[in-house]
C-alpha cells in the first residue's frame, strides 16, 4: 500500500537541523483542519515528512441537502482567522454548506492508495473552502478527482481507468482504501478526545486542536518559511478537456451533471484585521 505522506522534494541539506516527521489527523469541513494541511503543506516543500490523515470529525450531520453554516461555524472560522500568521490568507466567509466528509474520506483514501495523496487531498480543500463546492456529494467527487485519479497506480480498475474515487454508496473503490479509512479512524480515536486537527510529531507530546495548529505555525516562523496561498481549484466539471468520446459514453453520465450546487464562496481577501 503506498504512503499517505504529502510530495517534498530532496532530503534537506546536511548543514540544516533535523525536523520530526509529523502524523496529521483532520478533516475537510473543519477550517482549523484546513490552516493545519496548509501549514503542513508549507513545511512538507522545506523537506519535513508529513503524513495527512483523513477522519469524519462530525458523523452525525443530516443525510441529505447540505446544511448551512451555523452562528457557531461562523465564530469558529473568525477565531481560526485570528490566529493567522502575517503572511497567511484564509476566506473570510465560509463555505455556504457543510458537508457530510464521509465520500471526501473515502475519496482522499483512494488517493493515497494510488500514489496521489497531495493533489487529491488539495483539490478537495481548495474545492470546498475557496468554491463552496459540496464535497461529500458523490457526483461532485465523481468528477472533480478525476484528472489526479485516472491513469494513476490504484490497485482498482475503475480508480485507474474512470478516475472514480468512491462507489455510488460514498464507500472506498478498493480494499486498500477501505483499510485507511478504517485504520485511520480508529488510530484517531485512541487518540483520546475527538477533536480534529490532531498533530503526532516523532520526537514529542501530540497536539489537538488550536494547539496543533499553533506547533505548525510555531515551526514555520522558526524556519523562517512564507506561506504562500495556492493555485484555486477549478469550479467547474473538469479542469483540463473534456474526456474522449468512448471513455464519455462510458462512464460519462456523471459529467452530465453539475456538481457545484451553489454560487462560487466570497472572494478571499487579504490577511484579516490584526
């Protein structure tokens, strides 16, 4: 089974300090899991090992339509604003729906289990916090992972020939992510309190929550790093060209179908008010 650690490049030099590898555990529709993957991501280009993991933080959302973003969610993204390092940006709305994570779990297992664990686990941040696009509906991920999923080294041939990330019912394609997914559950709950991010640093104590964030954050101004904001994802249903006309008549009815369920989040805007 492949790594579920982010892409770095070459081993740091020899005259740098040694860095701990770090396990992360977090999930899509959590803003304090969002700054975490992108503090991870910022460390993991300067050459420190990290390993993303994926888990459901809030099982008991409602089936169904997507629910909007409470008076609470609203409060716990602007704390999540607070804490921005100078250089750092964030929307400062949230997304219009919250999402059931489930597929989007499923999917970023599938990822890892195909060697593409980065690109995966970006696209669906991105989608969701800068588009407000619906990652847990299944149509959505049936189309928006499938230029990092086809052609890639999954161990299931619908993964690998039709970019398919989950099956019709949210679960994993293959074994191999089915597996993750249920590992990295339950490694997360003996974690003790449920709280996401979760942060395992090597060589010390783990960190939850607001404290995770900040030991990311902490190391990034140590290092003297700069956190630059990413490339948006896409907004619409395929980010490169339309598939070739056998593999549409294929597999090609979900393409068919829109999958951004509403309006493109307010525009993000420069770091927030100090």
């Amino acid at each position: 089974m492949s790594s579920t650690t982010l892409p770095r490049p070459a081993a740091p030099g020899i005259h740098e300090p040694p860095l701990p590898a770090i396990t992360l555990y977090g999930d899509f529709n959590c803003p304090w899991s969002y700054l975490a993957f992108r503090r991870a991501q910022t460390l993991a280009a300067s050459g420190v090992e990290v390993e993303w993991r994926a888990v459901e933080h809030l099982p008991l959302l409602p089936h169904g339509r997507p629910s909007a973003p409470s008076a609470a969610f609203r409060d716990e993204l602007e704390l999540v604003l607070q804490r921005l390092l100078p250089a750092e940006e964030l929307p400062h709305e949230p997304p219009r729906i919250v999402s059931r994570t489930a597929p989007a779990v499923a999917a970023y297992a599938e990822g890892c289990a195909a060697d593409v664990a980065g690109p995966v686990a970006r696209v669906l941040f991105e989608s969701y916090w800068q588009h407000g696009i619906d990652v847990g509906d299944l149509y959505t991920l049936r189309t928006l992972l499938t230029d990092e999923l086809r052609g890639s080294a999954s161990p299931s041939r619908s993964v690998r020939e039709w970019g398919a990330p989950v099956a019709m019912t949210g679960a994993p394609m293959s074994a191999d992510a089915y597996r993750l997914v249920v590992d990295w559950s339950d490694q997360w709950r003996e974690t003790g309190e449920q709280i996401v991010p979760v942060l395992q640093p090597s060589d010390g104590p783990l960190f939850r929550g607001i404290d995770a964030v900040d030991w990311l954050g902490d190391r990034i101004t140590e290092l003297g790093l700069t956190t630059d904001l990413p490339a948006a994802a896409a907004s619409h249903c395929w980010r490169t060209e339309l598939p070739d006309p056998g593999w549409a008549s294929g597999d090609g009815g979900r393409w068919h179908r829109r999958f951004q369920r509403c309006g493109a989040a307010p525009a993000i805007t420069a770091a927030p008010p100090g």
